[in-house]
C-alpha cells in the first residue's frame, strides 16, 4: 500500500526510535490529540445472575502494541504511527478498562474489579493483546484486535478455559476520526464476545 493512501502517518517507529534515543526531551511537530475507546454498548443481559467475583488482568502485549500511540500495519511486519495522536493510556489498559465497562454493564456477576484491586475473586481473566491496529484489506482500512483469554481458578491458578478472540471493523475512511470510531466498534464486539463467553464457562465449571 502506498504510503500517499496514509497521510496522517508519523514516521516508521524504528527511525522515531532512534530519534528519541539521542536526544532527551523532542518537542512534538504538532499538537498531540488524545483519543479513548467509545463506551461499550452492551445493556443489561436477562440471563440469569452468576454470584461470582471476576478479576480482569491487564493484558500483556509486546511492543509496539504496549504503548499508547494509534498504530498502522501498512504492510505484514510493519508499524507506523499516526502523526500528532496518542491513546489516553497504554493501548492493554484500554483494552482492560473496556472489558470491565463491558462486564458491569451486562449486569451478570456480583462484581468486576481490576488487577489493582485488593478485593477477593473466584475467578481471573488473563489475556495477551495480539493485534491493536489498523491495516489495509483488499484496498480497504479496517481496525484488527485480537485477544488470546485463559479464564483461571483464582485458587489455584488452573486454567479453566482458553479461547481466541479476533474482530474486523471496516473503518468509514482514512480520516483518524473514522479509523478511531472502527477501534471503538471493534473493541464493543470483542467485548460482547468475551463477555458471553467467559460467562457460559463460568456456568458450566457450577454445573
């Protein structure tokens, strides 16, 4: 893909790299935007109440998928970065922040916390972010996330269940804008998988 189809892109990270390690503070060439995940869309669910506690994990993910910058993949094996935009936090935060939102709002569990929390759990989701970008497809931009879960006994450790979650959303058009609405999008749809999920294996270690 031509990189003239992407005009919003900062330079490869490797030169960007290479930049910062020689000089201690560079000023950005333009203002910097801060953007989040929409809120997920999910609605209280009329299935029935699970009397459990859920400890979400922050998932672990390896760079650049770690940071907070909008990442492209404009071709296998290569990222870039939007130019004068950045996540409001590390890309696996947002991730987790939007799994929790998700979880409280289908309404199902006694309770949801963070792996902050100091409270009790019955049970953990751990989980690596594989895929946090957007790509060209057949011409098309669409927004990839990918999740690898194992649902673990907090007793032990065990691992109960383990599953792969991966989500495509067409994004509107090459504006930030758009490519921001198809993470959000994508991000809602993972949530609503996982969250069916994690719930029907939870269901099914009670019976």
């Amino acid at each position: 893909m031509s990189l003239s189809r992407m005009p919003r892109l900062a330079m490869p990270l490797l030169v960007l790299s290479g930049l910062l390690s020689g000089c201690s503070l560079l000023p950005e060439r333009e203002p910097v935007r801060l953007f989040t995940l929409s809120e997920p869309s999910l609605s209280a669910s009329p299935g029935s109440a699970c009397d459990l506690t859920l400890r979400v994990d922050t998932p672990s993910a390896g760079s650049p998928l770690d940071g907070p910058r909008l990442l492209i993949m404009p071709s296998p094996g290569e990222f870039q970065a939007y130019a004068g935009a950045r996540w409001r936090d590390d890309a696996p935060l947002l991730v987790r922040d939007h799994l929790i939102e998700a979880f409280r709002l289908d309404g199902r569990l006694a309770a949801v916390v963070d792996d902050a929390s100091r409270a009790r759990s019955d049970a953990t989701l751990a989980s690596q972010l594989g895929a946090f970008y957007s790509r060209y497809r057949k011409g098309t931009l669409e927004v990839m996330v990918r999740l690898d879960v194992q649902l673990l006994d907090e007793a032990n450790r065990e691992v109960l269940a383990s599953q792969r979650i991966e989500v495509a959303a067409p994004s509107d058009d090459d504006s930030l804008e758009s490519v921001v609405e198809a993470f959000g999008r994508a991000a809602d749809q993972l949530a609503s998988e996982l969250v069916d999920w994690t719930l029907r294996e939870l269901a099914s270690q009670k019976s």
